[in-house]
C-alpha cells in the first residue's frame, strides 16, 4: 500500500479512476497521481479570505498577495464596488488586515509622484508611510514618503 494520509491504498485508487475513464488515464499517466500529503491547514478565517481574494483577483495577483505583499495601496478603494461577497461590504479590508496583517492605503495621489519619477526617469524609491497615532484606532490618515 502507498504511504498516505487518508485512510485508502493511493495506488488501488489510481487503477480504478484509469480503468473506469480512459481520458482521466491519459492525464494521470501524463501528470502523474494526485498528492498524498495533506495540506496545512488552514484557519476558518484564512480559508474565507483566500476564497475571497481568489474570486475578486487573477490567480496570479492572489497568490503574489499571499506570498510576499504586506502592503496595498491604490488611488481608489482597494475593493470591488459593489463587493461581490454576499453580506461583507468590504472584503479586502475586512479580511486582509485581519486575517493577513496586509496594510491597505486607499485614495493615495500618485501624481506628484509620477511627475517626479518621469521628471529623474527613477521608479524606484523607499516608501515610508508614517500614520497618526490614534489610540484604539484601525486606520489613520498617513503622511507618505517617498525617499530616492
């Protein structure tokens, strides 16, 4: 029997799926089987806000979020209006900065910044945002720094 996590014999399992659909045969033979370590799990939570995240973004921009961004900022709101989560009116917000530690910068005004960036032809820099400290407080106007 094949060493696995669940209670089956992996390989008892593939002949059957290749014997019972030919077409099913020709990608497991070509891809091979499916895994058989279980998964991380994953805390309700976190669950939600990938299912989330993976519906309002290209897989590819999701999974870059999940890996290595810790900030957002955009110069809208960086959710989809109307939210497409039945009863969460801002997803992103909502389950980011909670469930991910994700810091999300809403309406900030890049033209100053792209006239600089044309203006030295440099479009990489340091940015610093630096919040007013509210106690109690989940969001704070920020006074953004851009250090060349």
């Amino acid at each position: 029997m094949a060493k696995t996590h669940y209670p089956v014999d992996a390989d008892e399992v593939m002949r059957e799926l290749c014997r019972v659909d030919r077409h099913l045969a020709r990608v497991i033979r070509k891809v091979g089987s499916f895994p058989t370590k279980k998964q991380k799990p994953q805390l309700p939570f976190e669950s939600l806000l990938r299912a989330i995240v993976y519906q309002q973004l290209a897989g590819a921009a999701a999974a870059t979020i999940f890996g290595r961004v810790k900030a957002l900022g955009s110069d809208g709101n960086s959710d989809t209006a109307p939210s497409s989560t039945d009863g969460v009116d801002f997803p992103i917000h909502v389950l980011a900065i909670n469930a991910m530690g994700v810091h999300l910068l809403d309406y900030l005004q890049f033209e100053d910044l792209r006239a600089i960036c044309e203006r030295t032809g440099r479009w990489e820099f340091l940015f610093v945002a630096a919040p007013l400290r509210i106690p109690g407080g989940t969001g704070s106007p920020v006074n953004p720094l851009a250090i060349f």
